[in-house]
C-alpha cells in the first residue's frame, strides 16, 4: 500500500510497525553510554543550578563573616595597644624610675655619711676626717632611712598593682592580634579575587574551618589577658563609637568603621597627657568631624 507524503508529493511504502519483542531490541541498540554520561552531566549541572541559591547565601554568608571578625579584630588590636602604652608608662614613671633613683640616691649618701677623707697638709701621719659630722651625719642619715621606706613602699605598691606584667600581657595579645589581622586580610583578599569561582562551594568549605581556628585563636588570647582588661575609659570609648556608628548607618558596621577605629587611636595617641590620662571625647561630635574629613578626602580621590 502506497500513502502520500504531504511535504514532497511522493510516494513512499508502509511499513509495518515493529512488535514489542523489536522495540526492545531497537532500544538495546540505540541506548548510548556518552548519552548516559550527558544525562548524568546534566543532572549535576541541573544540581549546581537548584543549589546556587544556597552557594550563594553561602558565600554572601562567608564575606559578611570576614567583615565582622576584620572589624572586631582591628578594634581590639587598637585597644590593646592603648592598654599596653597605658600599664607600660606607669610601670616605667611610677615603679622602675623612682625605686631607681631613690635606690642610687641611698647609695650616694651612703658614702657621704661613711666617706672619710685624707688631711695631707694636718701634720699628723695619715689624717683621717669624715666627710659628715655631727648634726649634718645625722640628718643625712635621716634623709637615707625616709627614703628607704619609700623605695619599699613603691615596691609594694609596684608588686599590688603588677603594672609591667599587665604590659606584657597586653604586648603579646598585640603580637597576636597583628597575626590574626594580618591572616584575615590575606583570606579575605583571595576570596575577593576568587568570588567568582566559588559556584563549586569547595572555596567555602575550605574557608568555614579557616574561620573557626581565627575566632580559636582570639579566644585564647581573650583568655590570657583575662586577668588583665582594657582600662575602662578606653573601653568605653569604642563601645560609644560603635554605637554611634550604628545608629547613622541602619544598625550594621561595615568596612568604614576602620577609619573611625584609626581616628579614635589618634585622638588618643596625640593627647598631651596621655597615657597619663585619657582624654575627654565627645563621641558624637567628633564623628561628624570625622564623617566630614572621609567624605573631603573620598571626593579628593574621585
């Protein structure tokens, strides 16, 4: 039997269509194992595709986590520094220098009152006359015990307050947290430059435990300084700033937080009696002053 073939106008020959028994053979033939893989290969792009949103979250998860843990680093490596400058000048000017000089002060009068001194042209064989007598030996002798006492007071004092331990322990957790800063710019850097290629997920798998041994390692060192904290004044200057900071940019800090780290660490820095004493910020005003000077020098740069 002949049908007609409506695109061509010409004849072509039925053929009978194959049993159930010829599919199966035909299917056999034709099934492909490159087809398989491509069916498989879609499948996992499909995968990638359902879950890119996740990655995504992810990787936006991951950045936002660098931003904070820079930041929180950054502000305490400024306030360690502060306390470091703050407990070293006090045992420098309050302990080591005074008990210092009190100490070769004793010594000095120490060998005025025991000094004696050879009178060549008395005519007596090998003259010897103390340099102090009388009253004057006994008031020196005063003047050596008073200070004395106040070189072992200094020292009580000293060994009380444990001034140059206290800079140590603030030394170290600056050490640290210039390594820890140091790591965390280094990793935020790469995954800046490699955002691209974070689709795969492995570069966030790979970041998640690089995380977890930062906020380790600044556990152990909040540990360590335990028994020695920030000086409160310094403290609450940057929980102010924060503060501040949130209410004028909806509540979140950002990388622009860093500059009004920087500026606080001036302001203390170049005060004319510090360490001696902290200076007296109005946390408010001085962001403003501060906003003002980052938007001139941003226009500068444009």
């Amino acid at each position: 039997m002949v049908k007609g073939d409506l695109r061509t106008g010409m004849g072509t020959e039925s053929t009978p269509s194959p049993g159930p028994v010829e599919e199966e053979k035909i299917n056999e033939v034709t099934a492909d194992p490159e087809a398989e893989n491509g069916n498989d290969l879609s499948q996992n792009v499909k995968h990638v595709k359902k879950n890119s949103p996740l990655l995504a979250a992810s990787v936006r998860n991951a950045n936002h986590e660098y931003i904070r843990l820079g930041l929180h680093f950054e502000s305490e490596l400024i306030k360690h520094k502060l306390a470091f400058r703050y407990f070293d000048f006090r045992s420098f000017y309050f302990m080591f220098l005074p008990v210092t000089l009190i100490g070769t002060l004793i010594t000095i009068i120490g060998f005025l009152i025991s000094g004696v001194q050879n009178d060549e042209g008395s005519g007596v064989d090998d003259a010897n006359i103390t340099l102090l007598t009388g009253r004057s030996k006994q008031i020196w002798s005063l003047v050596v015990g008073i200070l004395g006492a106040i070189s072992t007071l200094l020292n009580s004092i000293g060994k009380r307050s444990n001034y140059q331990s206290q800079a140590d322990v603030h030394k170290s957790a600056v050490k640290a947290l210039e390594k820890l800063c140091m790591n965390v710019d280094f990793e935020r850097d790469w995954f800046e430059r490699n955002a691209s290629d974070l689709e795969s997920g492995e570069a966030t798998k790979k970041l998640t435990p690089d995380l977890k041994s930062h906020q380790a390692s600044f556990k152990a060192m909040l540990d360590a300084c335990c028994d020695s904290p920030v000086p409160y004044q310094v403290e609450q200057a940057f929980t102010v700033l924060e503060q501040v900071y949130k209410q004028q940019n909806g509540g979140e800090l950002n990388d622009g937080l860093e500059f009004y780290y920087h500026k606080l660490w001036k302001e203390h820095s170049t005060y004319w009696l510090w360490p001696l004493k902290s200076p007296s910020i109005t946390i408010s005003a001085k962001y403003e002053d501060w906003k003002e000077e980052m938007n001139k020098d941003l226009n500068a740069d444009l």
